[in-house]
C-alpha cells in the first residue's frame, strides 16, 4: 500500500529518528512510504491554548497536504496528533465550507501507526531467539491515544507481534502530566503526576518503557532522568523497527 506519513512537528523537532524507525517499519512490512514534507504541525499547541484562529492556517497548512498527497493512507506516529486530526480539526474547520469537506477527505485516511499496522498486519516478525533475557516491556498509554482515539489493543498487538510482552503496573492509564500547556501553568501538578506513573514503573521493576507518544515519553523520562531512576524510553516504532531490523531485541 502506498502511504504517507506525517512525522509531527515534535518528532522532527526532538526526535526525527522516530520518523525514520516509522518509516523502516513501514517499509519492512511492504508498504510504500511518501514523506508529507509540507505538512508541518497538526495545530494543536495553539489550540490547546485555546488559541484557536493562531491553530487554523497551521493546521490548514497539513491538512492541504493530506488531501494533496496520492496516497491510500496516512500514518502519524502519535496518538495525540491523530486525536487532534480526527477529534478538533472537524471542529477547528467547520465555519470553511471547502476546508471542512477537505478535512472528510483526510479523516478517511488517517490513521495512528499501530491502529494501521492492526488493520494491515502482514505475517509475524521473525525474532532471534532471546530466551536468556527478559521480551517484557513496559507499554505507557497515553490518554490521547485511549480516551480519544479509543485505541487500547493495537499498540499491543504492534508490541507483541515482534515478540514482545508488553506489561502494566499499578499507576497504568493515570496521566503523565504533560497534557502540553498543562505542564507549563502548572508544573508542581505536572511533576507529581509524572513521580505517581514513575514509582508504578519503578514498583513494576521496569527497565524499559515504550509507547506511542513522544510528549508522554519525554515528559517521563525528563522527570526520570531528574530522580535518577534507572528507566530507559523508547518510542513503540523504535522499539519494534529495530527488533525487525535485526531479528532480536532493538538496541
């Protein structure tokens, strides 16, 4: 299939080998990868500050871009983009009559990267055999990704096709405490949220954390990195890219 991918302002700001592992995970179960360069930001920083005329032409700018793009589908590596697409930009359109039917045209196709991969699974990967460590991982969900998109089984289903156990531990499903401006208006709330989900991680005896959403992971893992804590985070395309690349565990 021949897809597109919008890599988020994030990722290629902070962390662009995201994009790449996305990619190579794409490629490595067939699919046709095109990379949407002039699709930039969904928009949400500014709509989430309730800044919502500065949020249009950000995002008009991706959503032109999705409904140029000659491709059967969209993949965007986080939860939190794809729920701003398919959630707010209904909303953040609709007064444009042209732009919200363009927005019909791109909700049909976008798609976050494990809800796309749960839908167009091709075989198993083949793994090396790792029987003398531990395939458990610890999955964080984010709560764009479960209570917006709904999506609660796919990024298990992408984590355990590799072979991988994804686990939980008790604080599993509370918020991280980024919730973007959030962290900033209120970062003592912020801080105490993020130690509640470490001490769970840390109870769980955790060693590596993955999931679907670059803000979550670097919310926790700042905040890790400030107590100390022997944690290691890595996006769920990273992680499962680099088992498939190599045919064991990802680097």
């Amino acid at each position: 299939m021949k897809v597109g991918l919008f890599p988020t302002c994030l990722v290629a700001a902070s962390a662009p080998d995201i994009a790449l592992a996305t990619r190579t995970l794409l490629e490595q179960q067939g699919h046709d990868v095109v990379l949407l360069e002039a699709a930039t930001c969904c928009g949400q920083p500014a709509w989430n500050s309730g800044q919502h005329e500065a949020a249009r032409p950000v995002a008009a700018a991706s959503l032109g871009a999705f409904v140029d793009a000659d491709v059967a589908a969209i993949v965007v590596p986080s939860g939190s983009c794809t729920a701003m697409i398919r959630d707010y930009w209904p909303r953040l359109f609709a007064a444009d009559a042209d732009q919200a039917s363009a927005v019909a045209t791109a909700l049909d196709r976008t798609m976050e990267l494990t809800e796309f991969l749960a839908a167009h699974a091709t075989e198993p990967v083949e793994v090396a055999d790792t029987a003398d460590e531990t395939d458990e991982v610890l999955y964080h969900p984010s709560c764009h990704m479960t209570r917006l998109l709904g999506l609660v089984d796919a990024p298990r289903h992408t984590l355990e096709r590799s072979g991988l156990t994804p686990t939980s531990h008790a604080a599993t499903g509370q918020c991280c405490g980024f919730g973007g401006l959030f962290s900033v208006k209120y970062p003592e709330l912020s801080v105490a949220m993020a130690d509640d989900v470490l001490d769970g991680m840390i109870d769980a005896e955790a060693t590596t954390v993955t999931g679907c959403d670059l803000s979550c992971l670097l919310q926790l893992s700042a905040r890790a990195k400030f107590r100390d804590l022997d944690l290691n985070f890595i996006h769920v395309a990273q992680l499962v890219a680099g088992r498939d690349a190599t045919g064991g565990r990802a680097p």
